[in-house]
C-alpha cells in the first residue's frame, strides 16, 4: 500500500480501543457469513425436498388416474385389487403432500422416510389452493363413509379423468414456482453472504492496517529510542557506547582475520581557552564543526565517535602504518587546525592525537585506548597538534 493511503487510513484504526472493537466486528462479520452459508445450505436442502415432492404430485396424480381406471374398467390380465391398493396408496401421498405444501407439516418423502415442508406463500400457495379445491370433490369420492379407500370409484374416475389435466397442470405450475422461489431465495441469501464476507473482508485489512500502524510506530519508536541513546546529542556523531559496541564486533573480526588496524585517541588543544572566554554556546560551534571535520576526513570504514568533552576517538579497520596511519593523521590535525576561529580573536584550536595499532597493541579494546591515551598526551606534551604511535 502506498504511504500516503497507509498515513490516511492507518491513524482511524491504530488506537486500542478501535482495534478491539475491529475484532470483535470480524468475529461478527465472520459468524453471520458463516451461518448464512448454513442457512442457504439449508434452505436449499428444504426447496430441494419440496420441488421434487411438487415433482412427484404430477406423477402421482397420473397413478392415481391410471388405477381407477384399471379399477372400474380391468383389461385382461389386470387385477382391480391391486389396482385399489394403488388407488389408496397413491391418493394418499398426493393429498397428504399437498395438505403439507397449504398448511406445513409432515409428508412422506421419496425414499419413504417423514421430511417437513413448510407452508408455501405467494403464487405457490394460490395454485396449491386452487388444487385443493379440484381434489376436494375427488377425496370426498374415494373415501367412503367410514373415511377409508377407495370409495366411490366410477364416479371418482369419472371425476378425475375430466379434471386430470387441470391437476396435472397445477402441479406442473408449482413445480416452476418453486424452482423460481428457490433460485431467487438463494440469490438473496447469497447477496447477504456476500455483502457479510465483504464487510469481514474490509474489516479484516482495517485490522491488518491497525496492526501495522502499531508496529511501525513501535518500531519507530524503538529505531529512535536506539538512536538517540547510541547518538551523541551535540554532534550527532556516535557516542561512547555506540562506538565500544561497534568497536567490540570489528576488532572480534580483525582477530579472527589477523587484520591491521588503528585507534586514534583525539584531544583538542585549545578548547578550555575557548569555553572559558567566549562560552558554551561557541564551545558546542566548535565540538559541532570538529565533528564534521573528522567525519569527512575519516575514511567510509572508519568508526568516528565523541567520547565526551572535547575527546574524540576513530577505530580505523585495515589501516597500515605508513600508508593510511600517517596520511590519516595528517588530515585530521590540518582539517582541525584549519577550522574558522575569525570570531574567537586570540584563540588557536589544535588536537593531539595518539595511536594505538593492532595486532601490535593487542586487540583488546581497553588495552589499545589506554595505549592510546598515553601516546596522546605525549603529542599533546610535545605542543599539539601532532600524532604519536603507542610505543
């Protein structure tokens, strides 16, 4: 994401507070999508169930036909016993089924187990109506006065052959509706779904965003928190700690290489002067501009830091005696040497310095500042502005 959409959006969502209820909001979003997806696989279960009943009254409707008819009218071969027992089978689905489409309830279903139909609405519920009233005669017919089946078979055949398309073409028209009802129900639900997924999903990255937006300023913060405790606040150069730690890692290397390299130990002379006459603020001008001096006269290898005071110090990696030490040397004295003083009249600024080289010296970080220090002050004995080797 760009920064700038990240800086937009991140600061709404980065707050505790707005992150839990982020949480929770998914929680929610998640558990509707998720029963939403139960409730449209059961939804389609029923409509499934109910569309092949509605499927099965059609063919249900034909048997029973077919059955009073070999009942009133037996062709050879055909038993009207049978044909009752088919009669009272059939009708008896048929209209238990369409009582269970008009008022809810029970129906025996294809694979003979009892499966729960809820009442039908709407256009489907005008044409399970209107079937009822076409059966209605019909069941009167065929069950007799006891209320069992078949009844009255000639005129109930007579009936239903009469009024046989009429019910066929109900059922068939049921059938469609349901199929309609059930395919725009599911896309509602599905809308629905979608439209929950979709708010989970978008809360979701409002949560990510909220999280990285923490993380980056916790990080941030951490980044700044190392920076200023391993900066010196003056100069902005490494400080003591900054530079023993680094110092630690690149001398444990050169030991392990048997690599060269030097310390220098760095005192201004004629800074006390300075601070005394003209103040701090020009003291700070001055630590300020060596500062800069000595980094850009240091090598890009070189570890500069400000140990304190007007003490600096330069671990320098792979330096050799002749060939880096002293050139080296010679930039930092007349890089420091040279520093505009026209607004401290009377004022010379100077520095000594003393080298401690390794492996001569030892790789020890202690030993080579102490070597250091000792051949510093005898270049600062010696007047100044000068280097001298650690004997």
């Amino acid at each position: 994401m760009p920064d700038a959409m990240f800086r937009l959006v991140a600061p709404s969502i980065g707050s505790t507070p707005r992150i839990v209820a982020a949480i929770v909001l998914f929680v929610v979003f998640d558990l509707v999508a998720l029963l939403s997806n139960l409730w449209i696989a059961e939804q389609v279960a029923q409509d499934a169930v109910a569309i092949n009943l509605a499927g099965r009254q059609r063919m249900l409707s034909q048997q029973t036909t077919k059955a009073l008819l070999l009942a009133t009218r037996p062709t050879s071969g055909e038993s009207p016993e049978n044909a009752r027992r088919e009669i009272n089978t059939a009708f008896t689905l048929f209209e238990q089924t369409l009582r269970a489409f008009d008022e809810g309830g029970e129906a025996t279903g294809g694979d003979g187990h009892r499966v729960a139909l809820r009442a039908v609405n709407g256009e489907a519920a005008r044409i399970v109506q209107r079937a009822r009233s076409l059966v209605g005669p019909l069941s009167a017919l065929l069950h007799d006065d006891r209320g069992h089946l078949p009844g009255r078979l000639e005129p109930a055949a007579d009936y239903l052959v009469q009024h046989n398309t009429a019910i066929l073409d109900l059922m068939n028209q049921l059938t469609s509706v349901l199929e309609h009802d059930s395919v725009s129900r599911t896309r509602d639900l599905r809308t629905i779904q979608s439209g929950a997924f979709l708010l989970a999903l978008l809360n979701f990255i409002a949560l990510a965003l909220g999280m990285i937006r923490r993380h980056r300023a916790a990080e941030e913060a951490g980044l700044l928190w190392r920076s200023q405790a391993r900066q010196d606040p003056l100069t902005g150069i490494a400080n003591r700690k900054a530079f023993e730690e680094g110092a630690e890692a690149l001398l444990l290397r050169a030991r392990q290489n048997k690599d060269n390299g030097a310390l220098l130990l760095l005192d201004l002379d004629g800074f006390k002067p300075i601070n005394d006459r003209f103040g701090h603020s020009a003291g700070d001008d001055i630590l300020k501009a060596v500062a800069g001096a000595l980094t850009a006269a240091a090598r890009s290898t070189d570890l500069v830091a400000r140990l304190g005071g007007d003490e600096f110090i330069l671990l320098c990696p792979q330096a050799y005696k002749e060939i880096d030490i002293d050139p080296l040397c010679e930039r930092l004295v007349n890089a420091i040497s040279t520093l505009p003083t026209a607004d401290l009249p009377g004022c010379r600024l100077g520095v000594s310095i003393g080298v401690a080289t390794y492996p001569d010296c030892g790789y020890g970080l202690q030993g080579l500042l102490s070597r250091a220090d000792k051949a510093m002050y005898v270049a600062k004995g010696a007047g100044g502005s000068r280097w001298q080797r650690a004997a």
